[in-house]
C-alpha cells in the first residue's frame, strides 16, 4: 500500500505504522533484520505520524491505543496484507462498532509467491479470536465452516471435539500452482479426520463479498452453534469477520494462531496483466453505511 499511496502522491492525515514482533525463534535474527529494511523502506515512502511496536500475543488493547488517532479523522484504510489475523480482525471489529468511523476501507496486496515447505510454526490451541467469541452457545447441533489454506493449525483437536454433523470448506478458487497442490493436500488431511457430512464450497480467494454472502446464507440456513476457522486468504477471513457481525450470538470466529513465522513468508507483489501492483480495495463502509449488510 505505501508503495501505491507513494507512486499516486496521496496525501495522508495520518499514518500510523505496526510493528508485531513474533515469539522468539530460531528465526528471529534473520526477521528481526528483514524488518528492519521493511519499516526503513515504508519511511522513505511515506511520513510516519504514528509508530507502535508490540508482541503478537500481546493485549489487543494495545492495538487498540495504537489506532485511536485514525478514528477520530472518521475515514481510515487498514492495509491488511502483512498483519496477523490476531492483529487485523480485531482491529477491524474495533473500526466497524465505532460510529466515529464514517469510511472505512481494507487494501491487500497480493503476494507474487510462496515459497515451499511451512510458512508459520507454533500454533496455539484453537481458541475465539479476540472479539469473535460465541455469546450464546448450542452444544446440541453446530456447523462448522473452514477457510481452506495451507496448514491445519491443530484443527484436528477442533474437529474432536465438535457435536454437529457438517462441516463446509471454503475453497479459494481458482488458486495457481503451486497454491492448488497445497489447498488440496489440506483439504485431504482433513477430510478423514472429521468423519461428518462435508461440502466444498470454491469462491475466489479475493472476493470477500461473494465468500460473506455464501457463510451468512448457509448460517441462516442452520441452527445451533456456528464456527468459522480462517485458515485460508485475508479476503476470506475478512468475509468470516463480517459473517460474524451478521450471524449474532451464536457464531465465533476460531483459530490457531501461529507464533512463529518464516522470514520469507512471501515474496514480491503479484502484478495484473497491465503490470501494475495487484492490490484490492474493500469500501466496507462509506459515509456511515455498511455497504457489506447490502451485498
């Protein structure tokens, strides 16, 4: 985003800069470095008014003291691309129940790549993202609704303790190569773990409208407890964020958050055919108005 923001000269009331520092590892020389060149890069690309650095783990409210100068300008676009689903979940609850945020707009600059083997290590017990808990809860019947990605995160302990009779995947659609071949092979670990009713469900890992749309009329559709598990794409955990604001007491939003990740997590940005830098801009609410509750 501060590369786009950069190249078209916006001007910016505010920008505030995160920075998450992982759990110690074997890792953290190397992305302690990376980081650095990172956070110097975004400086020379646009003015810093607001800078905050935290653990991952740490109390959301932390985030959420980082952020309040935003919301009182009462329009803020949250580039969600290189945050923690911890970090940006919570702070997109956070924007969408304040009546002072009058526009509000997530960006996500898609990755050119991802390079083999594991990209996160490890991860908690599943537990509620911060925010997205169940305040009412149906033990009796339940539906589960998983993002599909590339690893499980213990989701096999959640599969074991579930009381309902189906479980639906969200599949991004249509994934490159080698995304298919990783999407799939999840997919498989999961399926003989589960023994429940399944349905697979393909929608474009960009298109967080359609995936809202799809997780609300399938939780009008049911009864009991509703858990959405977003291993999959941002825009897709973006639609389970939403999903869960439209669905009420009874739907969580649930994940394994990983503590640990590599230090060439991703790499580059995607380009479209024209060439230029393949970001999407989600306008979820404009001049007050929900625009997701009209989709």
């Amino acid at each position: 985003m501060p590369l786009w923001a950069s190249a078209k000269k916006m001007a910016w009331k505010n920008n505030i800069l995160l920075r998450i520092d992982d759990a110690p590892s074997k890792h953290s020389a190397e992305v302690e470095h990376l980081t650095d060149i990172r956070e110097a890069d975004i400086r020379r690309l646009l003015p810093v008014d607001g800078y905050h650095r935290a653990d991952l783990m740490c109390g959301v409210s932390e985030w959420s003291k980082a952020v309040a100068p935003v919301v009182h300008d009462g329009s803020v676009i949250l580039d969600i691309t290189s945050l923690p689903k911890r970090v940006f979940m919570f702070l997109l609850k956070a924007f969408l129940d304040n009546a002072q945020v009058r526009d509000l707009v997530l960006t996500y600059a898609r990755p050119a790549a991802y390079p083999e083997g594991l990209l996160a290590e490890e991860g908690l017990t599943p537990a509620f993202l911060p925010g997205y808990a169940r305040e009412d809860d149906h033990t009796s019947e339940s539906t589960l609704v998983v993002g599909v990605g590339y690893v499980a995160f213990n989701l096999e302990e959640l599969l074991e303790q579930r009381h309902g009779k189906v479980i639906k995947f969200l599949m991004p659609f249509p994934p490159g190569s080698p995304a298919t071949r990783r999407n799939w092979r999840l997919l498989k670990s999961l399926h003989p773990a589960s023994n429940l009713e399944t349905v697979i469900r393909r929608i474009n890992g960009l298109d967080t409208f359609e995936a809202y749309r799809w997780i609300c009329s399938t939780g009008l559709m049911t009864s009991g407890s509703f858990d959405m598990v977003p291993l999959g794409p941002k825009p897709h955990a973006v639609a389970m964020a939403l999903a869960h604001r439209a669905l009420g007491a009874r739907a969580q939003v649930t994940y394994a958050q990983p503590t640990v990740y590599r230090p060439d997590y991703s790499e580059g940005i995607a380009k479209t055919a024209t060439g230029s830098l393949d970001i999407s801009a989600y306008c979820l609410r404009r001049e007050g108005v929900d625009l997701f509750c009209q989709q």
